[in-house]
C-alpha cells in the first residue's frame, strides 16, 4: 500500500468551503482522480448522481465496502454538512445493502461539518489515505473547535479473515458545533464501555447481524487519563524524564468490552501535544522505522499518522 498526504495548501489543492459539492469534489481529486502532481489514492467513484451531489466511493484493496457521501446540503446545517453512510455492497447510487450505521441507528447517517457557515470561504483540510484507508481532517473554523478527524475504509482486526473490518466515523448530530464523546470521533473515556454513536462497522466480528458501534481506545495508562479526554491532549512529561523519549500507542478500536483491532497508521501521543501541528519525524519500532506525520485535533489534541507505507506493519 502507498501512503500519500494531501493538504489544502499544496498547489492546485481543491477548496473546501460550505457550498455543496465542494467535499465530493475534495473526495474524488484525493482519492480518484489526483491533483496537480499528486497522484490519487487509489479509491474507485463507483456512482455519483450530479444533481444532488452524491458521490460513492470505494477504497482499492481491503474489504472494499462502499461510501456514500450527499454533499448539497441535505441535512439541518444545509450545505455546511455532507451525510455519509458506509455499505457493504451497492448496485448504484441510493441503492446498497447492509448500511452502517443502519437507519435505526441514525436515520440521516453521520455527517461531515465543512464550514461554520454555508459561504465559500476557503476553510483548511488535510487528508491522509492509501488504498485501504482515509482519514479526513477539516477546521470548519467553528469558534474553538479546530480540525475534526473523520475516519472511513478498513482497520486492522485482530480477527483473522474479518471480512467486516470496514469502519466510518463522523459526527452523529447535524448542525452542531458542539464536541463530545457523543458527538464527535477521537474522543475517548477511560472506561471500557463508551456511550459514543460516533462510528460504526458493518458487522461484529462474530461475522453476525447488523452494524455495530465502535469506541476509540487509546492507552489511557501511559496518557495517565481518567476521564473522557482528546487524544494526545494530556498525558506523561514531555520528553520522558527517564529516557528523554516520546512515547507513542496505537489507538484501539473497541467493540462492546471486546478490543476489535487498531486503527492503521493513526497513533496516539501520549504527552500533551508534544510536536508542532504538520512537524515529521520517524521513529524505530523493532526493525521498522516508521515516519510521521502530527495532526492537531480539535484545540487541544493532537495525532500522528504514518506517511511511511508502514500501515500493515505489524
């Protein structure tokens, strides 16, 4: 898999703004089409219907499961927001089976905040993807807020042959500013249990039933947390007094009491906001080195992500 890294700053990067359309066509030139001289991610635009901005799309490799995305403003923040809803399988545009999250579970999917206002104000992204994989970070420059982290594609299962390692995380509530562990991705609670609507895979990994909620489970240990908390906005001494090291955890991915797998490429740090936001480093793990990327996340968070073609690397 090839890791590759697009930012709204990089020549002939596409806008993002509160106007409809503007997310599908940052969509497609990331993930299908490229821009400038970045080549695309390797994803598929299966169908897309103009008219209401609706485009699906379908990571290369992995479980290959769909998702749509109504980027015309179709909810209560109108074209401030795009609705997404993964599939495991669909025959056209609007037409799939086995959606996550179902309807019962958010009637109007999970959304997408673009902008604080429906404008074409030009507002920052940066995505992160390969073949599997995207992760999404976008300043809606909601007052206080910062980058949201939007996560879809495929994650690594501790199940051997999960045919339902598909994941999507996105906000549940439409028109809302507001952060929380229940209504945005990548904030956590120390408990096992987490009352998060917040992402969704299709299926558990007993392979059973409908869509299942997922939880983000950071090592709330090393991070010394004990309540519901950003990730990498607290945790040990920076650098490590005894060592003068970082120390760094993958982010897990919890179903129910159970640990389903990890997130790929996306780690946690496990100090308060340890690196400038968009600093690389690498780091060796074993006989890998791993190079990195930090992302803030909201005001006070931060993670890093691998831009090394490290994301199967055990």
């Amino acid at each position: 898999m090839t890791t590759r890294v697009y930012k709204s700053t990089d020549a002939s990067a596409p806008n993002l703004t509160g106007q409809a359309g503007s997310l599908t066509d940052l969509l497609n030139a990331c993930l299908v089409a490229g821009y400038g001289a970045l080549a695309a991610a390797g994803w598929s635009r299966p169908y897309y219907d103009a008219t209401s901005k609706t485009a699906v799309f379908r990571p290369g490799a992995g479980p290959q499961h769909y998702f749509q995305v109504a980027d015309n403003g179709p909810g209560a923040g109108g074209a401030k927001e795009a609705r997404i809803r993964g599939y495991v399988s669909m025959s056209a545009y609007n037409t799939g089976t086995e959606p996550f999250p179902t309807a019962a579970q958010a009637t109007n999917a999970l959304c997408i905040r673009k902008s604080t206002a429906a404008d074409a104000t030009v507002r920052a992204w940066n995505l992160i993807a390969d073949e599997k994989t995207a992760y999404l970070l976008i300043d809606a420059g909601d007052p206080s807020n910062g980058p949201i982290l939007y996560f879809f594609g495929a994650f690594n299962s501790w199940k051997s042959a999960d045919s339902y390692a598909s994941y999507l995380g996105a906000k549940p509530v439409e028109n809302s500013s507001t952060i929380s562990t229940a209504n945005a991705p990548m904030i956590y609670t120390d408990g096992i249990l987490s009352t998060t609507t917040a992402a969704y895979a299709p299926r558990s990994y007993s392979g059973s039933g409908t869509a299942v909620t997922l939880t983000q489970r950071p090592n709330a240990s090393l991070a010394q947390q004990t309540s519901a908390t950003v990730i990498g906005s607290a945790g040990q001494t920076w650098p490590n007094p005894a060592d003068g090291a970082m120390l760094l955890s993958p982010i897990y991915i919890g179903e129910g009491i159970n640990i389903r797998g990890t997130h790929r490429g996306l780690w946690q740090p496990c100090h308060a906001k340890p690196i400038v936001q968009g600093d690389t480093f690498s780091a060796a793990d074993g006989a890998t080195t791993r190079d990195f990327i930090a992302m803030n996340l909201y005001t006070s968070g931060q993670v890093f992500l691998e831009t090394s073609n490290t994301w199967d690397t055990p």
